[in-house]
C-alpha cells in the first residue's frame, strides 16, 4: 500500500524544526522520466499547457495517479471536516500561455471523491518568476514577493489546519514562503507541506549541489 514519509527537516535549507512536511516519492534530479516510475508521473505531470495533445494526454493519466496515491493515504471524509487544502501556485500568473493549474487540477480530482473537501486556491502568483525546478532557486522572501493571498475566497472561513499540497520540494523555499502568507490567517492554526516527491541525486550531481548552496 502507498504511504507518505514525513521529511527531516534538517536536510532542507528553509525548512524549520516545527515545519511539518510530507512526501511520497523520490525523483532523481537529472535521471530522465525513465530513472522511476516517480520520475516519470512527475515528468508527466509538469507537462506544459502548450504541449502536444499526446503530452497533455499522459499530463492528465498523472493527475489522476497522484489524486489516487494522494485518497489512498488520506482520510478525505475525516480531512473535509478540519482541513482546507491548498494548491502550490506555479511559476506563471493566471492568463500567461504557461500557466499551469497542475495542482489544483489533482486538489479537484480529490474533491469528486470527496465533495464537502475544502478545496481553495487561495494563493496566486501576482508575477512572472523563473521556475525553481528550471534552476532559479529563489529565496522565500523573493518567492514571497511573487505571491498574494486571494481575499475573495475567504469568505467562508478556513479550516484550522491548512494542507499545501505541491510537486517536488528541493529546498522548501516554496513551503515556506506559502507557510508565511498563509499561517496568520483568520482561524488557522497550522500550515503542512505534502509533496509529491523529494529531490534526490546522483552522487556525482550531489556533491555538485551541495557546493552550491
């Protein structure tokens, strides 16, 4: 049966010591779809708006895989009454050609199997920014600039546990720039990462990241 793994925070830059966060699989920076079954839902999933309908094809069988490992490890009934669920935004605001609403699309498949589940995408990308995962590594502060609080969607009020849900975590600049926006909102008491997948490396590319930082 699928399970999800709770990460150690200290292997991650801007992770904190109460952050709490999850993932389920490993995807090998650099590997190529064909590395793991991982890679490949992942390569699937981060398949653009502007691609081939072949792509967008397996696009849509990995949103469905990732919402089936997702209900196989959550109590949907028992999250829908104590939780709101979040989608990551992406690198592109709402209205670029590459916009991509990836997560949400997954956050939705959940909400069919379930559909008193909280399901707001309460933060948006205000600005174009380079994607994490295409090297730009930004800080949560500079993420932070890129993203708002949809002001609109908080009329009903929000559960008081939120869940942000995104693809592949690296650093946890993204967590924690969407755990800062979202942790002092009206009746929240705790902001929870779950990840798709964690990066992992090669050791040769490994040894390369780690001189990085």
């Amino acid at each position: 049966m699928t399970r999800y793994t709770k990460l150690d925070n200290d292997e991650y830059k801007w992770l904190v010591d109460d952050d709490l966060c999850y993932h389920y699989g490993e995807y090998t920076s650099g590997g190529g779809f064909q590395v793991s079954v991982t890679n490949q839902q992942i390569w699937n999933l981060k398949n653009k708006p502007t691609s081939s309908e072949a792509q967008l094809y397996y696009k849509g069988k990995a949103i469905e895989y990732w919402a089936r490992m997702i209900s196989e490890t959550v109590d949907l009934d028992a999250s829908a009454k104590d939780t709101t669920f979040v989608p990551m935004p992406c690198s592109k605001p709402n209205g670029h050609p590459e916009y991509d609403d990836r997560m949400l699309r997954i956050l939705n498949s959940l909400r069919r199997r379930c559909p008193t589940l909280d399901v707001r995408q309460i933060l948006v990308q205000t600005a174009l920014r380079p994607s994490q995962h295409e090297g730009g590594r930004l800080t949560p502060t500079d993420l932070k600039k890129t993203m708002a609080v949809d002001l609109t969607l908080l009329g009903e009020p929000l559960k008081p546990d939120i869940v942000v849900l995104d693809d592949v975590i690296t650093l946890g600049a993204s967590f924690n720039a969407a755990k800062s926006l979202l942790q002092d909102l009206p009746g929240v008491t705790g902001v929870v990462g779950i990840f798709l997948a964690k990066t992992v490396w090669p050791p040769s590319e490994l040894d390369d990241f780690i001189m990085s930082l």
